[in-house]
C-alpha cells in the first residue's frame, strides 16, 4: 500500500474516534446537567422548607402566644425568691 492510502486511512480512524469522543463529551454533559438541576430543584425545595418551618417557628414562640397558653394552664412568673441560678460546670 502507499504511504498515501495509509494517511487518508489514519485520517479517517482519527475523524471516526474524535466523532465517539465528541458524543461520549456530549452525554457525560447531559448526564452532569441532569444531576444539577435535581439538585437546584431540591435547594428550592430545602429553601422552601426552611422558611416555613422558620414561620411556623415565629408563629409558636410569639409572646402573646405563649401568655395565652400559661395563663390557661394557670402559671405565674416566678419571683425573685424563687429563682435559682445554676452555675455551670
């Protein structure tokens, strides 16, 4: 054979490799691009989350709140007597 048939088929090996590389790039792509966008979707939905949890939390300790339920339980604040600090270790 000449060295001219085996450069145009050397050429058309490297063209028919570069074309398997180029499509195996181009799924890894989609494939990363698939795993990102799960993952900003659960951001969001972690995000939501946390703000509603967040507002429920406001919502249980506000202080008129809390007066209702202790006076309805009859509790009193205690006085000064009655305090004790712990020290801690």
């Amino acid at each position: 054979m000449s060295l001219r048939l085996w450069q145009v088929i050397l050429l058309a090996l490297a063209v028919v490799l570069s074309g398997f590389a180029v499509i195996g790039v181009t799924q890894q792509t989609r494939n990363v691009t698939t795993q990102l966008q799960v993952a900003e979707s659960r951001q969001w939905f972690l995000r939501d989350e946390s703000s509603r949890l967040l507002l429920e939390l406001s919502t249980y300790t506000r202080m008129d709140r809390v007066d209702d339920i202790s006076a309805d339980m009859d509790m009193v604040a205690a006085s000064p007597t009655q305090i004790r600090v712990v020290p801690s270790e």
